[in-house]
C-alpha cells in the first residue's frame, strides 16, 4: 500500500508542478491537505482554468466521502472535542477500511499506524514527483491520469453473492463485512 | 495574497472540516447499527462516483479514452491479483501505451 501511495504521490507531484505550483507548495498541500482525490482535483481545476474557489469547493466535494467516515468511526475515537476532532484528521481511505474490525467497531491504532505510513509516503512522493517533473514534457504521455482513479478502484469492496436461503440481512451484513475484509488484505497488499 | 497560497491553504481548510465534524458532532454516543451499516456503504459510494468521473470525464464532457482503459484494466488487475501497486502500474501502463500507439 506504502509503495502505491508514494508512486500516486510521485504522480501529484508532477501534475501539480506542470499545473504551476512549485515544489515546496506541493508539498505543503501534500503534508496539509493529505488527500489525494482532492489535491488532483483542485491543481486540475487551477490548471484548467477555472478559480481558486471552484477549485476549493471542488476539493470539498471529492472530501465529502469522510463525513459518513467520520461518523462511522466517531463513537471510538475517546476524549473531549478536540481530541476527537485531531483523531479525525487521521482518516483517510485506506486506513479507514483497515481500521474496520468484523464486529463493526474501529482499531484507532491500527488506522493512525497505517496513516502514518501513508503520510510518509505521500509526502516523500510528491516531493519526488514535484522535484522531477519539470523534467517531463507530457505527464499524460506516462498515463499518470489512470493512476489515481484505478487505486480508488482497487480499494473499492467487492461485492459478494449473497447465500441462497439466508436471511437477507443477515447476508447483507456478511456481505458488508466480507468486502471489507477483501479490503483489508488489498492494504496490507 | 498568493493564489497557489489560497488554494492550498482553503483546500487544507475544507479538508480538516469534514474529517473531523463527525468525530465533533457525534462524540462518543453509539449511533444506531441500521444508521452505521447506511453510513458504511456511502463511503464506497462516494468513491465509486469519484472513479467513474475520473475516468470518464474530459473537459465537462463525458469521454471514454485510454485513461478509460488503463482504469478498466486496474480494475481487472486488482481483482485477479488483489494488488494496488499492479492495478495503478497497470492502469498507468495501459493508458501510456495507448496514447504511445495512437499518438494522442
């Protein structure tokens, strides 16, 4: 997961510094924003043409997947307020998945630990990325734009076929429960 | 100020807002399992949305392209070999490939 993480950090990098921004603001994007969806977003938007606040908003949506994420995760994540809004910064995609135990309940340690992981290197490769991609004339032409959107793909749970005779909700819950563990084993990939 | 600055710095804004307005609103209190097992599935939902437009949209059009392919393939990758690193090495591939034989 670290590796896929730092070549679609690499990829960031490059795309952000063809779009204008310099290395060290893409890399301050990556180490603040650290969400790859909508980082991609906003530097296509920029680069495009469109405003900064078109390129905001439009990171926002490509972020609203971690409000239900955020509320799944909310009732394990102990302490006042603060605490619990500094634990949430933590989320992202995949550690999320990783965290989610069987039962429904969430290892907050186990998902900061794999955060971390990703955080590194995310960072490192876009800092790669950023440093390397003056070098490139058409990051198109390494088909970059595919990268991202087939890692959101491969994190994607797979559906499963429901067992004759069983109680559907019962079949439903297994279903859920198998995608996310199918999951957990594509993060530890 | 600096435009790159704004965009950086609102984009770091919208981020932290909706990563940690569950964790504030909710708290502790244990939500009802029905609302959880609703609230599981939109995060693939979101991310299945974000994959078909990624992969389909081109300038505020719908296009199917050699992006279109090396997704697909990353796809299919990941399915046969439950690896991300082959799915994004092969849907990378595939797109570069594709563009290098019909020199788009």
């Amino acid at each position: 997961m670290a590796v896929a993480i730092g070549l679609l950090g690499v990829s960031f990098g490059v795309v952000a510094q063809q779009a204008g921004l310099s290395s060290l603001l893409a890399l301050t994007m990556s180490a603040l924003v650290f969400s790859g969806s909508a980082q991609f977003t906003a530097v296509a938007i920029v680069a495009g043409g469109g405003g900064v606040g078109a390129a905001i908003a439009g990171a926002a949506l490509m972020n609203s997947r971690y409000l239900p994420m955020g509320v799944a995760i909310a009732p394990w994540l102990p302490g006042g307020p603060l605490r619990r809004a500094l634990q949430g910064l933590v989320v992202v995609d995949a550690s999320w998945a990783l965290a989610l135990r069987d039962d429904g309940s969430f290892d907050r340690w186990l998902m900061f630990g794999c955060s971390a992981i990703q955080y590194v290197a995310w960072t490192v490769g876009t800092a790669v990325g950023a440093s390397a991609g003056g070098l490139l004339e058409d990051p198109a032409a390494l088909g970059l734009d595919a990268a991202y959107p087939a890692f959101f793909l491969a994190l994607l749970p797979r559906g499963r076929v429901h067992t004759l005779g069983e109680d559907r909700r019962t079949a439903r819950r297994c279903d859920c429960r198998g995608s996310f563990r199918s999951h957990r084993l594509v993060c530890l990939s | 100020m600096n435009t790159a600055l704004v965009l950086v710095g609102g984009c770091a804004l919208v981020t932290a807002a909706v990563k940690v307005a569950g964790p504030i609103a909710l708290g502790g209190r244990v939500v009802p399992a029905a609302f959880t097992a609703i609230v599981l599935l939109l995060a693939p939902a979101l991310l299945a949305a974000l994959v078909v437009t990624q992969a389909l949209a081109d300038d505020g059009r719908l296009a199917v392209g050699a992006d279109t392919a090396g997704v697909i393939t990353g796809g299919l990758v990941a399915v046969r070999s439950g690896s991300v690193v082959a799915a994004v090495v092969a849907a990378a591939a595939v797109a570069a490939g594709l563009r290098a034989a019909t020199g788009q």
